[in-house]
C-alpha cells in the first residue's frame, strides 16, 4: 500500500514530500522522481567509538524526490554527525544504502552527479566523504567519491547507458583528534540521473526502409 501512494504522490504533488528511509526498507516502498522510478531500498548505520554518532536508526534519516534543469533524483538528509572530545576520539558514523533506479522507456541512463555539503574539522584526521558505486547486474559500471573540503560535487559518466541501475552509497564520517573537540557532519546528499533518448522508428518508417533494401536489391540484379 505505502508503494502505491508514494509514487502517487510523487507524480501528481507539486511539493516534494520526503519519506522515511526505514519505512521505504520495510514496506517494499517505491519512489517516483520524473520519469525515474527508486525501489529495492536497503541500508544500515555501524557506529564506532564512545563520542556522538547520530542519528542511531534509519528513521532519522528522509528520502525526497529532486529536480533540477530537466534532471530528476533523489536527496538525502538528516542530521547525519560524529562527534568526539579529548578521550572519546575516534568516533566514526558509517551509512551504507542502495537502491535500484528504473528510467522510463524510451529512456537510458549513462551518468550520475552526485553532491553533498559535508563538513570536517579538523581537516587531515576527521572526514566526511561520500563514495558511491554503480552496479549493472554484478559490474561495475562508475565509481566516484565527494569529500570535504573538495571535491563537494562530481560527475560520474557511466561505461555505457542503461535502462536501470543499482546505486550504493557508503557516507562516512569520522572524528578525530588528540586535544579539544573534533566534528564530521553531513545534512544533505543530492543525486541526479543524466539520460539518453533512444529514438524509436515508427512503423512507417521501417516500411520505406524495407522499400529501398527492396529496391537495391532489384537494382543489383538489373545490374548484374
């Protein structure tokens, strides 16, 4: 039932409504952003260390459809942060999450951007990163990762275009430091899809090129 009004709402809201990570998870939910359609949801939080790492559980974190020049995706956000003072570093906050992403047909997916606006302190021992694979079946298709203080935002071209991919997102954060208070924080993660129009001949179409084989071929034997 969630799967059928979230790609409802996806198609005939204006507003954008964000959902819960962990009710995509449980329910089977589905996504509708544009013409793309998510599925297959999965995640997990590990958590190391003694200071701060929130949130706890993947209800804190929300998934909303995006849009942007044409270009259709996914966002997401929460107060994603670890957190560590003198005697509690390192505290690491570590998130894996994939989905399947579906273009509509005639449609073919050959490239995602990717960004988000982490932030870490201090730079060199703390990190706040986002390194994302794309998944064809079992290959490998495009890799990329963002990190701060750069590169917040990339492109990742894919090795070919597809109608449907599997996106894994692996979002790190670590504190870490030998004196005072250390912080890697992350509140939004943005992705769009580029695609690829495939243009499909019309009937008629193969009609006149069925017609000028025909004739070629009468041509050749007239001439031989």
């Amino acid at each position: 039932m969630l799967a059928v009004l979230i790609a409802a709402a996806g198609l005939v809201s204006a507003t954008p409504v964000s959902y819960s990570l962990l009710d995509l998870i449980q329910q089977n939910g589905t996504v509708q952003s544009g013409d793309k359609t998510f599925s297959n949801f999965a995640a997990n939080i590990t958590v190391f260390g003694t200071g701060t790492a929130v949130p706890g559980n993947l209800s804190g974190i929300t998934v909303t459809p995006i849009n942007s020049g044409g270009l259709f995706g996914l966002q997401l956000s929460g107060g994603m942060a670890a957190i560590c003072a003198t005697g509690t570093c390192p505290t690491t906050w570590d998130l894996n999450v994939s989905w399947d992403v579906s273009a509509a047909t005639p449609y073919l997916i050959d490239g995602v951007y990717l960004s988000f606006n982490g932030q870490a302190s201090p730079l060199g021992s703390s990190i706040a990163q986002v390194a994302e694979t794309v998944n064809v079946g079992m290959n490998i298709v495009g890799s990329g990762n963002v990190t701060s203080p750069s590169p917040l935002s990339i492109f990742i071209p894919l090795d070919g275009a597809y109608p449907s991919i599997r996106i894994t997102k692996d979002i790190l954060l670590v504190a870490n430091i030998n004196e005072g208070v250390a912080f890697a924080t992350v509140s939004d993660i943005d992705q769009y899809y580029r695609q690829l129009g495939v243009v499909v001949p019309e009937p008629g179409t193969y009609a006149l090129i069925g017609a000028g084989l025909l004739g070629l071929g009468l041509l050749r034997r007239r001439l031989s």
